[in-house]
C-alpha cells in the first residue's frame, strides 16, 4: 500500500498544475462534500454519490492514476466507509417523536431509510475526502509542493524548507525502520512467535533506535543550515521559478462559480 499512494510521474493536468491551486480545488470540492440537507434524504445521497463520481472520473481522466492504483489506494478507506454505512444503519438515533421510515425490522434490529441515508452521506464524504488527498499525494511532487507554497502562496522560506525536510524524512524514516526491524529479525530480537504481540515487541524494539538516528539526522541538518547560514536573509534567490498556467485559474474559478451556485440553490430552494 505505501507505493500505492507515493507520488508518480506522469503527463496529467493534475500533474502539471500548480500544487497551490490544487490545494484551493480541493478544499472547494470538500465544501461539496459538507454541503447536505437538514435531515437526511434521498436527494442528499445523491448529491454526494454526484460529487463522488466526479471526483473519481477526474482521478481516473485528468489525473491518469489508473484504477487498479485507485483501488489499491483506497484499499483502507474502503471498507471503513462501509463499516460506518452498517453503522449508521444499526444504530441510527430514531425516537418516537421524531418521524422515521422503517426499512428492515428483524426482532431488536430496526433500519430506517434516515440511517441508511445518513449512513450512505457519511461513508460517501469519507471516500470523496480520501480520493482528494490520494489525488493530491499521487500528483504532487514533494519540492515542487513546497517551491508553489513560497512563491505562489508567500509562505516564508524557512516553513518552506521546514516542511520540506519533514517531508523528506518521512520516507527516509520508513527506510531506517525497516533496516532496523531486518537487523532485529537477523539476530531473533522481538521475534519469539508469529502473531500481533510479537509484532508489537518488535516495534518496540525499533523505536529507541529509530528515535537516535531521526535526532542525529536533525543535528546533521542543523549544522549545515548554520553554517550556511540559512535565515541570514528575509528573501531567497529563486532558481526554480513556479509559474501558475491559466487552465488552473479557469479550472478553479469554473469550480467556484459551481459550488456559489450550488449554495445559492440550496438557500432558494430551502432544500
């Protein structure tokens, strides 16, 4: 699952966008995803099941990720979007006072469409929201991540490059983790028999080692920033300029004007 969500290359529209502007695309389609009636009802679903779609066939056009490697992305998500569905089908807070419609009655279990329906809207926010961050991981190249934040974004530069080493030590983590839980294996450390406790005392055992060779990295990085003197300046030489294309302004603003619309429908028609 790990190389299933780590960055790839490829010749996509998502690919070649500005990284700051896909961040904006995304938080305007997880509004799509907020957005739902009063109660829950049939046309709620829809409108969710809608945006679900739409986000998919963008993942799987605009972005070129390919459906076996959207699955193998969600492959998590999935089944804890169906675990919520049965959830909120079971357990839906339906009283006597407050009306509901009965689906399936079976002795103590009692599923009414308003479950289903609020459990249906949930597991379909969770996979729209989950499909956007795979979209943006799968897209999104780490350094040129951080080169959009400062330049198009104004972040300042030593966030920038504080993110940026976070981001590369995450894998280089992974990588140390998995040389020490091999070398711990190698000479029978935390291995006594096959199950979840074993696999625990193994982590345990990588923890103490890992934890000193992510401070040792950090000092090596603190030496070379000083004695380069990184900080010394308010503004940095660009070498890598970002350029921001008009096809990711207009595909913003074409799915702003959509998600005012859908607003201003819901409001007129008090839906």
């Amino acid at each position: 699952m790990r190389k299933a969500i780590v960055y790839f290359k490829a010749n996509s529209f998502f690919h070649k966008m500005d990284p700051t502007f896909k961040m904006i695309w995304i938080i305007l389609i997880s509004i799509f995803a907020f957005l739902k009636n009063v109660e829950p009802n049939y046309s709620s679903v829809i409108n969710q099941l809608i945006t679900y779609i739409i986000v998919v066939i963008i993942a799987l056009t605009l972005c070129k990720i390919g459906f076996i490697r959207y699955i193998k992305s969600m492959s998590l998500f999935i089944p804890t979007a169906i675990f919520i569905l049965i959830y909120k089908a079971l357990f839906y807070p339906y009283t006597t006072t407050k009306p509901f419609t009965s689906f399936y009655e079976l002795s103590f279990i009692k599923i009414t469409y308003e479950g289903l329906y609020e459990g249906i809207g949930v597991a379909l926010r969770i996979l729209i929201l989950t499909s956007l961050s795979m979209i943006f991981m799968l897209t999104t190249e780490p350094k040129r991540l951080v080169q959009s934040l400062m330049q198009v974004a104004k972040l300042p530069y030593r966030i920038g490059y504080t993110l940026f080493a976070a981001l590369r030590f995450i894998p280089l983590a992974y990588e140390e983790h998995k040389n020490i839980t091999n070398a711990h294996l190698v000479r029978g450390v935390g291995f006594s028999r096959i199950g979840l406790f074993s696999k625990l005392n193994l982590l345990k055992s990588s923890v103490i080692p890992l934890l000193i060779s992510g401070i040792r990295k950090a000092q090596d990085v603190s030496i070379a920033m000083d004695s380069r003197g990184f900080g010394a300046y308010k503004k940095r030489t660009i070498i890598d300029e970002i350029k921001v294309r008009n096809q990711d302004r207009i595909f913003v603003i074409i799915t702003l004007f959509l998600l005012i619309f859908y607003i201003f429908f819901l409001i007129y028609y008090k839906i």
